[in-house]
C-alpha cells in the first residue's frame, strides 16, 4: 500500500512539473494585442474610422496576404535587409571605440563634445545630402544606417566602461593582470549589458534610417514600398507594410535577447 501511496505522489509531481505553461513574457503582450486589435476592428466595423484616412485589423491583413503571395515584399525586404546589415555591421565599430574611449580618459576628453555634437544632429534631415554624396544606390542607404547607428553603440560602450566597479580593477592589477587580461576578463564583462543596450537602441535607429532614406530616394525597399503606397492613398496597404516592419523590428529584438543569454548567462540569473 506504501509503495502504491509513493507511486501515486511521484506520478502526481511529475505530472505538475510536465504541465507546460505559456510563459508571462509571452502571454501579458498577446492578451494586450488581442483586446488593442478587436477594440480597433469593432471601431471600423462600426464605420468610427474613415478608410481614406486609415484603416483596421481584417483590411490590413487582408493586404498583407496579397503582397504576400505575389512575393512582392520579400523582394523589398531582401534590399532593405541588405542594406540595414551592411550598415549596421560597420557601426560596430562603435564597440572597440567606445572601450578605448571608456578606459583613456585623456581620449575621452578629446573627442566627447565631438561625439556628442554629432549624436545630437539631426541626422535624418541630411539625407538629401548623403545622396548627394554617396548616390542613389545602396551606398547613401547603408551610411545612413551607419551613422545613425554607430553614436548609440559608442556612447552605451563607453558609459559601460566607466561604470565598471573600482574593486574588480584594483583587484586585477594586484594580481598581475596585463592590460589585455584586463579588458577581457573585467572591462568588457561589466561593459556588456551596456553594449546589448547600445546595439537594440542602434538597431530601432538603422530601421528608421533605412526607412526614411528609401523613401526620399529609392526604388525598392520597404521604405519604398511605404512611400509608393501612400501616394496612391492605399491606406491599407501602407499600414501592412508598416506592420511588417513592426514584426521584423520585434523579431531581431527577440534575437538579440537570445544572443544576450547565450553570451552572458549571469544576466538571467
């Protein structure tokens, strides 16, 4: 009877341990859009919103099915991809900087305010002169992602460095640790929740920049897309596109969040 009695907790415990539960991260932001997108279809039902003038749920997805069975926004998202990776992959070179930057001081002090200005400018409005430089094609796109990308990562870096506690530097050196060992073993593992920071801020900007710049000069891309939906007042159809953009923007957040854990475990902990 014991044994039976034993059987019956462990069955009962393993069972309760198997129950798989949908995680809260996952679960909280989808009851969210589920109650945002039946309050905004019920709204155009309802004729509350003017199709001219914008549009819901059933239409815009309606539009996304089609210009996803013609294909059409693989081809856009293929040339904006492209683009948003060549730039961003360059301004990566924010990282290395932003270390060097973060331990010198005396390097710090020579180029902050310059670093500062230019994080500061407005760097959307200078698109017309990036064309004018670097041409219609590709390049003007991708040093836009570029240099809207590069002054988030340099900044998060360098702030990641500084923030570093004195009491693991001062035990690295009286250890003997060279300045290599340093930055690998102390520097760079306090600086890297700043740097993932850096590099989700860097990537909304690169999407936007991509964006902005294929739509005041290109002929493919999402941007494109967006702009050419718009001038033939095809409401819905530019919010799908919009939409795909959101999807992908979540996506390679989502990424980088898995990228975070495998890099650095402690941060979950």
């Amino acid at each position: 009877m014991q044994e039976v009695g034993v059987t019956k907790n462990l069955s009962s415990s393993t069972l309760k341990k198997s129950t798989w539960k949908i995680p809260k991260g996952v679960l909280y932001p989808s009851v969210t859009l589920l109650i945002i997108l039946i309050i905004w279809e019920l709204c155009g039902r309802l004729n509350l919103i003017d199709p001219f003038m914008f549009s819901w749920p059933s239409k815009i997805f309606t539009e996304a099915i089609v210009f996803f069975v013609s294909a059409e926004v693989f081809t856009h998202l293929a040339v904006s991809g492209m683009e948003v990776g060549i730039g961003f992959a360059m301004a990566l070179i924010g990282i290395p900087i932003g270390l060097t930057m973060g331990y010198w001081k005396n390097l710090e002090l020579a180029f902050d305010p310059f670093v500062t200005a230019l994080y500061t400018t407005p760097m959307i409005a200078l698109t017309p002169l990036f064309v004018l430089w670097f041409g219609l094609d590709t390049l003007s796109k991708v040093m836009m992602v570029f240099a809207l990308s590069i002054f988030p990562i340099l900044i998060n870096t360098m702030s990641g460095v500084k923030m570093t506690d004195p009491s693991l530097i001062k035990a690295a050196r009286s250890y003997g640790a060279s300045k290599g060992q340093m930055f690998k073993e102390v520097i760079l593992p306090s600086a890297f929740p700043f740097i993932i920071t850096g590099i989700r801020l860097a990537l909304g900007r690169a999407l936007i920049a991509v964006v902005v710049a294929e739509m005041l000069a290109g002929n493919k891309g999402i941007g494109y897309a967006i702009r050419h939906a718009s001038e033939l007042f095809q409401t819905a159809q530019y919010l799908a596109y919009v939409a795909v953009l959101m999807v992908v923007a979540v996506l390679l957040t989502e990424l980088l969040k898995i990228f975070e854990k495998k890099i650095a475990p402690w941060r979950n902990l």
